[in-house]
C-alpha cells in the first residue's frame, strides 16, 4: 500500500492525498528495465550524428507509456498526469533523456478536453499505440518570444480551408512528428478587444504539409534537442483541423500548460537524482591523498545540499500533481514545482561536475552530456523569470512588470 500524506488545498481547504516514497514501483521498474537497453553509449553516439532517438522513442512508445495518460476509451491507460510524471523521472533518473517525445505526453490534452469527438477518434488511439507521432507544439516565434499574444503566424479562412502564413521557431521534433500543434491567430490583434482573443489551434499533418506550404529548418544547438525553425508559405490546413472554437486557442493552450510543467518538472528531478547518485559513488570510490574525496566536507556538503534541495522540489512536484489530478487549481503550485526543481538539477550537476573535476569534462562518463541538458531546464519551456513573475504577479499581488 501506498504511503500516503493528507495535505491541505488551500484553495478550496479540501484534503489532497499525496503520495509519498517510490510510488507507481512496477512502472518504475519496468522504466528502468527499458532504459537499460540504452546506456551513455547510445545517447553520446546520436548526439555525435545529429540523429533522434528512434529505437528509444519506439520502445517506449510500443510498451504503451508514451499512451498513459490518454484515457483507456482512446486506448490508452488512462492513468493520471503523477504517473506520467514517474515515467520521465526515471528516464532522467537512469541517465536517459525524455526530451525526444515527453510532448506527446501533455499535448494530446488540448485534443482531449478541447478537440472534436472525430478528432479524439481519429487520432488518440494511434497516438496511445504509438503508430502515430504527435510530438510537435508550433507556438513560438522568432520575434514574439514568450509574448504568445503578439504572434505574426496568420490564418486566414478559405472556403473548407485556412489558409496560413508566418514562421515558428524551437518546434522540437517537427522533422520527426507526424502530426503538429499549430497556434495561429485568426483574428487580427486590431480587431480583438483582449490581445488572448483571436489566437486558434489548428493540427497540421506533417505528411501533407510538408513540401506544399510547410519547409523545415534544422536548428543546431549545444543538446541534440532535435528543434527547427519552421516556415509557412500558403500553407493549407482543413477547417475540420481546427481544434474546439476559433478564437479561443490561447485559453486552450494555457489550459495544458499546468501539465506540461508537473512533467517537465517531472525531468528535472530525475536528472537530479542522476547526478547526486553519479557524485556520492564517485566522491566514496576516488582516493586523493590517502582517503575517499567524499571525506572532504568541500566535496561532501554541495552533494548533500543538492539532495536537500531535490527533497523539497519532490515534494512540491508531487503536490502539484496531486492537485492536478484532483481537478483543482494548481498554477501557483504547477509553476513553482518547476522553478524548484529546474534549480535543484542544475544544482547538483555542478556539484556532480566539481566532483569529477577533469573527467566530468570527458564525454565517456556522461556527466557534461547531462549538465548540459539539463541547463536547458531553466529556460524552457518557460523560463526562471517569467515563473517569478507570475508568482509576484498572480500569488503575492504585485505590480505586472510586462
């Protein structure tokens, strides 16, 4: 039996369960087991090609964990948002990387809450058995940023069709997607009375696009991230594509992001876990002047804060996602979680890398592989700043600063 911790909502004052220890074992297990089969090896070897993850990506995806938030009516297991997020920690935590298709997890949430019912059958059951890739979010621009409002990617409607032009940029796994979240605006910003309106989601197959409308471009960057920089030119896109009500797409995009972060968060603390076991085995084995370096509070003492600091990011993660699942609010908590533990991997990268000193910068090990990757955590997909300013904004009452 689960152990298990009432905490408190203070939203709604309602008690939340939350779990504590290794829950979810037998996925945890079966994680593990998986990821055994691609050790630092495989992960270095792809990265000096420049090539995804495929045997990695189907694996996971035959064995139905990509699928497990999708409900068992489309297929999949119909497991809650805590579950997905034990599936990515532990391939973070087994020194593996998520980022190839951790997408497909929170994305297929604004088709299930928002799309059609011919949508929803059309397309989750080959989402949950992994014939179909849905892995590509088209939202950021090149000039926009992080102000989704002001985005230039145009949708014009015509006839049975929408007709569409503009550029997006960071759409990871875009060459490797077979279908893509497209977020467009519909509504001139000129004509709305709320720059939020106007915004609509339209699913782009890939297959069809591509070369009539839609040109990829490959983004080199310091993580095989596998990310592009996508053009569209005249592009069509069936009407029957959109996604529930046109002019409502930033509300359903931000409805999905409180997953989206639980998730990622999710990454984080496995890639913590990661670098706290890499550097107390190492600090105890490495013999440095007659005695295990691990002796030396200087080495010693940042492992330990790292371990503190992913202690109490664990907890946040996992309150949030209980909130979550519970179908209560939870960007205060969805948001911090993710603050929390972005910081907490880093963290303890460093104190991994300082203690490995010369060989954390040797490839062989795996220890600059995943400092770097994990770096990318406090930058996307949003960043440090922006989660501050939310919780000084929303949580405390403070001023906008934007």
């Amino acid at each position: 039996m689960e152990d298990r911790k009432a905490m408190t909502d203070t939203v709604t004052n309602v008690p939340t369960n939350v779990p504590l220890g290794e829950d979810y074992p037998e996925i945890r297990e079966a994680i593990r087991a998986i990821c055994r089969n691609y050790p630092g090896k495989y992960w270095r070897d792809l990265e000096a090609k420049d090539e995804y993850p495929d045997a990695f990506v189907s694996e996971l995806s035959q064995a139905g964990y990509l699928g497990a938030l999708i409900p068992e009516a489309y297929g999949g297991s119909g497991l809650p948002v805590r579950a997905g997020g034990v599936i990515l920690e532990e391939i973070h935590a087994s020194g593996c990387s998520a980022a190839a298709c951790h997408a497909q997890m929170y994305m297929m949430g604004t088709m299930l809450r928002h799309g059609s019912d011919e949508q929803k059958r059309r397309y989750l059951p080959g989402i949950a058995d992994g014939t179909i890739r849905f892995q590509a979010f088209g939202v950021t621009e090149p000039t926009t940023g992080s102000d989704t409002t002001q985005l230039k990617t145009r949708a014009v409607r015509d006839g049975d069709h929408y007709l569409v032009n503009g550029q997006k940029v960071w759409t990871s796994r875009a060459h490797k997607s077979d279908l893509m979240t497209l977020l467009v605006r519909t509504t001139p910003l000129d004509q709305v009375k709320k720059r939020s309106e106007g915004l609509s989601v339209l699913l782009v197959d890939m297959h069809e696009a591509l070369g009539h409308g839609l040109t990829l471009r490959r983004i080199d960057t310091m993580v095989n991230h596998q990310t592009n920089e996508v053009f569209i030119d005249n592009l069509r896109v069936p009407v029957a594509n959109l996604i529930g009500e046109e002019g409502q797409g930033f509300r359903y995009i931000l409805d999905g992001m409180n997953a989206e972060r639980i998730l990622v968060s999710s990454e984080s603390l496995g890639d913590a876990r990661y670098f706290i076991r890499r550097a107390s085995e190492y600090a105890c084995e490495r013999v440095v002047f007659g005695r295990p370096i691990g002796q030396n509070q200087a080495v010693q003492f940042p492992i330990a804060r790292a371990y503190a600091e992913w202690k109490a990011a664990d907890l946040m993660v996992r309150a949030a996602a209980a909130l979550f699942d519970s179908g209560k609010p939870c960007g205060e908590e969805a948001n911090t979680a993710k603050l929390l533990a972005s910081e907490a991997a880093w963290h303890a990268a460093e104190a991994c890398m300082q203690t490995f000193g010369g060989f954390a910068v040797a490839r062989e090990f795996d220890i600059e592989r995943k400092w770097r990757e994990c770096r990318l955590a406090q930058i996307a997909p949003i960043s440090t700043n922006l989660i501050l300013a939310y919780l000084g904004q929303n949580v405390l009452g403070m001023p906008r600063s934007y």
